[in-house]
C-alpha cells in the first residue's frame, strides 16, 4: 500500500458513512454487531483488537489492518504487542500474510508516530 493508514482510515470512514445513510439498517446492526463483539469480556477489548488485526492480516484487508492497528493503539496496545500479534498472524497465514503483516506494521509506526 503506497498512501498513508491516516489517509486510507479517514477516507475508508468517509465511505463508510456514505453507504450507511444508503443502507442505514444493515450499518446499524453491523455497527452493533462490532460494538457487541469488541466489548470488555473474558477478553479486554485490546486483545479482541489484536485478534482481529491477525485476522485482517491473514485475509489480506487493508481496510481491516488499518481499523485494528488504530483501534489496538486506542485501546493501549504497545508496538511490541502489535508487532507479535503480526509474528502469530505471519505464522498462520504463510508467504502473504507476510506482505500484510508488513503492511500492518507500516501502520503500526505510522500510527504511533514513530
């Protein structure tokens, strides 16, 4: 990915908010949907953010990576534990999930401003 994650983020929002007022039911329970599932539990919801972002890394979404590494710093994920969450991902996923999990840490520094 050649363009910024802060860029790639703010402009996936902005698309996203043009097809929820088309379709403002199926966003709303999608919304819900996101809500419910990344909500304190057993699991905090930075661990559910890491989860998340090894699974965006192994079915290769960009938009995903980008949403979950912000919503990992968010919730005060450090770049070690992002940068192990990209290790597990790259594990499972193979040879592509290593050009996602360089993608996914080039968000990572991006970021956190590093």
């Amino acid at each position: 990915m050649e363009q910024s994650y802060t860029e790639f983020n703010r402009h996936k929002k902005k698309l996203t908010a043009a097809y929820g007022k088309a379709s403002p039911d199926v966003m709303a329970g999608f919304r819900h949907l996101q809500q419910e599932a990344l909500k304190e539990g057993a699991l905090s919801t930075k661990q559910k953010e890491l989860i998340a972002l090894g699974i965006a890394i192994a079915v290769r979404c960009d938009g995903c990576i980008g949403a979950h590494v912000a919503g990992a710093i968010h919730q005060g994920a450090t770049k070690q534990e992002l940068v192990e969450t990209i290790d597990v991902a790259l594990l499972m996923g193979g040879g592509p999930s290593i050009v996602y999990g360089s993608e996914a840490y080039a968000a990572v520094e991006e970021l956190l401003g590093e």
